[in-house]
C-alpha cells in the first residue's frame, strides 16, 4: 500500500478540511464540492482514497515529485 492508497473515512475527511458537522459534509458532496466516496459498502461505511482527493484539489500530495536534475 502506497500514499494514495491511503482510506480516509468521514472523520478524517471532517478533520482535514476544518468540517464540524457531519450534515455539512454531506452537503458538500451533494453539492459537488466534495467527490462522492470511492468505496461505499454502507450509508455509514464509506471512505475516499486519498489519490482521489488530491485530483479534486482538496488534499496536497503526499510526496510531492522531485526536480530532475
């Protein structure tokens, strides 16, 4: 498993962006501003590979590549 591969559940979702109400989430993702989660096996269990968030431009990457020299 690598950086991207990373699971981030709700509340690691929430704590990363400053979110502190779960309906407020929720209404991000409705409204667009937050990718629908990638793994979805219930209403409450559900997570986001981290990849999935830097494309949306939410999360920085992870290890940045480095220049060639």
């Amino acid at each position: 498993m690598n950086a991207t591969d990373i699971p981030l559940f709700p509340a690691d979702l929430m704590r990363l962006l400053g979110i502190k109400h779960p309906n407020t989430l929720r209404l991000k993702i409705k409204s667009g501003q937050i990718p629908e989660p990638d793994v979805k096996i219930t209403q409450k269990t559900r997570y986001w590979h981290r990849a999935s968030l830097v494309k949306a431009g939410l999360l920085a990457e992870a290890n940045p590549p480095t220049p060639a020299a």
